[in-house]
C-alpha cells in the first residue's frame, strides 16, 4: 500500500510516499528558515502562506518521482498536532480532501509519533520495545513504547524544550535563527572548562526536566565575563554541555528503570553532535542499542509521517469525513491503531 504523508506543523512543508512493501519512494521538503530568519523565529502566519504555496507542488514532485499515480495511493496522512494551529490546517485540509478525492482513508497523525517512529525508515529499525527520547524545538520527552500507538511518557520538560533552549540561547548570544546548529558550531571552540553551568533537575529522583533556567546563566555569564568571540564560544559550549549532559544522564536512568535495552533519539536536537557522542558512551556502559533516524529525517519530514499513517491505515484506522487540527494533543493519549 501507498500512503502520502504531508507535514506542515511548523516551519518546513514535507511530502512523502512510502510503500509497504517497498519502503520510502520519495520525499521533499521546503525549509522556510530564509522566510522567518530576518524575524527572528517562526512567524506564524507567514508560515501558514507558505505552507498553502508548497505543499501542491511538493506533492507533484514526490508523486512524479516515485511514478505514482493517484490510482495508486492507498491513503493519507497528514500531521494534525501538535503545532502551530494555522500551519497544521494547511496540511490538514489538503489532505483530507485528497484522500476524499481519491476515494482512500485519511488518518490524522500526531507529530511526536511521526518522530519517535522516524528510525523505522532505517536498514536497522529499532524492535519494540524502547525507550525514545524526542528533542525537538517544541518537545523534550523520554517515552516508554511498547507498539505503535502504546506510548508511556516517563519524563518531559516542564518548562523550555530542549530545542527552545538552544534557539533562546543562541538569540541572546547574537546568534541568528534557527539557533541550535548555529550554538552547536560556535561550541565547537569554546573552552569547557571556563564556565560550568547546572545540570537541572539531576540531583533528585525522576525523569523531567527543566532547561529555562540555562538562559540566565547564559545572560549572567555575558554580563559579567564581558561580550567577546571567544567568551561568547565559552557560554556555548557551556550551555551544550549542560543539556548534553542532563539529557544523557536521564537516558541512562530511563533504560535502568524500565529495564530496556534500545534507545531511539528522535527530533531536532538529535542532529547535535555532542549529543550523538555523549549518548553513544551511556548507551555502551549500559549494554543498550542506540537508534537514530538519518540527519535530514531528525528534522521535521513528510517520511516519518508518511510511514506513522501507512502502520495506521493498515490496521484499518480512518479518519471521518471532516477535519480538524489539534495544536495542544498529549502523546499519551494515542492508542495502537
Ligand atoms: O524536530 P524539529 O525540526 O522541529 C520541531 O518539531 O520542533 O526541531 C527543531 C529544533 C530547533 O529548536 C533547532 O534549533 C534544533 O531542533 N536543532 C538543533 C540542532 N539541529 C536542530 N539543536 C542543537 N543542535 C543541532 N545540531
Ligand atoms: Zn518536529
């Protein structure tokens, strides 16, 4: 079976087709960074009319690409949540009315999924079950998961998201948007023994975090060390090391209380590569397996939305003839399909 996926949360406008049998036929995605950088960050509106302006061709495109014709699709998934509510009715809309059009089922798909099952798109997917820490710009979770659609939330953020973190971070040290490749390079020479900053919420039992309080010793470090290159390379790194090492420090304590043995790292900030590194070392000392998808499916794609509906549309689950977005949607609250 062929199923479409399109994803339109936020900030990229991604279509794919994947195959049951054959695996992923094509995918292509727009970044709106050019659009949205000179404000700053994501704007949501502009987003919106950019996501109208691409999402049709990239679909001519991946369907020319993979010789798919309309006859030939069996479904299509679209991400509904959680994101930005203009943005995800975009690819909510367009798709629904196509699988309408073309007389398939729809299925809606909640983005986190779409990133926790993004390594299944590998040569070595994960077995179920896992532990999944997803990192994005919007999200900072380690979940249980057992199945598609049986997901357990064992810890998240409290407050900023691990991505937001280094997106503000980035902001106050002059660093343009997206922040967190930006931050991660500027790292690369600092020193890391000029600064150290907390490892929030580590020194006390449970698997939430909390990264907003990095900000301010970002901004205190700048006040008082003075404004220059290198301090400024100093509070990166600083910084990176800080949300590298409190995330690994509560994987290793996820796979010791679930007792599990495979680690997907998922979303945006799974493209950093002192993360990768850091992971890699706990991962070993703790006899698990660690998965990742590939670097361009870590960031938001239409691959991983497209393989999360085509496990759902072959377990028979249909979306009714209408349609909504859900901004604010809990992973939880999913059920197998
Ligand atoms: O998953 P994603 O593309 O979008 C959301 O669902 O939010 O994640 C985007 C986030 C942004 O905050 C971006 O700064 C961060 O991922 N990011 C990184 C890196 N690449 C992307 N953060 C740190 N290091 C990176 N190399
Ligand atoms: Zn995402």
């Amino acid at each position: 079976m062929r199923v479409v996926g399109i994803e339109t949360s936020c900030d990229e406008t991604g279509v794919a087709i994947y195959d049951s049998a054959r695996g992923l036929l094509a995918h292509a995605l727009h970044s709106q960074i050019a659009l949205h950088a000179e404000y700053g960050g994501v704007v949501p509106e502009l987003a919106s009319r950019d996501h109208v302006r691409k999402v049709l061709p990239l679909l001519r495109q991946v369907m020319a690409q993979s010789g798919t014709r309309p006859d030939d699709v069996g479904g299509v998934a679209y991400t509904a949540g959680p994101g930005l509510v203009g943005a995800l009715l975009v690819g909510v809309a367009v798709g629904r009315s196509l699988a309408w059009a073309w007389g398939v089922p729809a299925v809606a798909i909640h983005h986190m999924e779409g990133h926790l099952l993004a390594p299944m798109l590998e040569d070595n997917p994960p077995e179920f079950p896992f532990v999944a820490l997803l990192v994005s710009g919007g999200h900072t979770q380690l979940v249980r998961v057992d199945g598609v659609g049986r997901y357990a939330i064992l810890g998240e953020s409290l407050d900023d998201a691990a991505g937001e973190a280094f997106d503000k971070t980035a902001k106050l040290l002059g660093l343009g948007y997206p922040g967190g490749p930006a931050l991660a390079h500027l790292a690369q020479r600092g020193d890391s023994k000029r600064f150290h900053f907390p490892r929030p919420m580590t020194n006390r039992p449970g698997l939430d975090f909390s990264f907003s309080g990095l900000k301010t010793f970002a901004v205190n470090s700048l006040q008082t060390q003075g404004d220059d290159d290198q301090t400024r390379a100093d509070i990166a790194r600083a910084f990176q090391d800080a949300v590298v090492d409190t995330l690994a420090i509560k994987c290793r304590r996820a796979l010791q209380q679930t007792g599990l043995v495979r680690l997907v790292v998922s979303g945006g900030v799974s493209a950093n590569t002192a993360l990768r590194e850091h992971l890699g070392r706990i991962a070993d000392e703790e006899g698990a397996q660690i998965f990742y998808p590939r670097l361009e499916f870590c960031t938001d794609n239409g691959a991983m939305i497209a393989y999360a509906g085509c496990r759902r549309i072959q377990a028979g689950q249909t979306e009714p003839l209408a349609f909504s977005a859900t901004p604010r949607w809990p992973l939880d609250v999913l059920t197998p399909p």
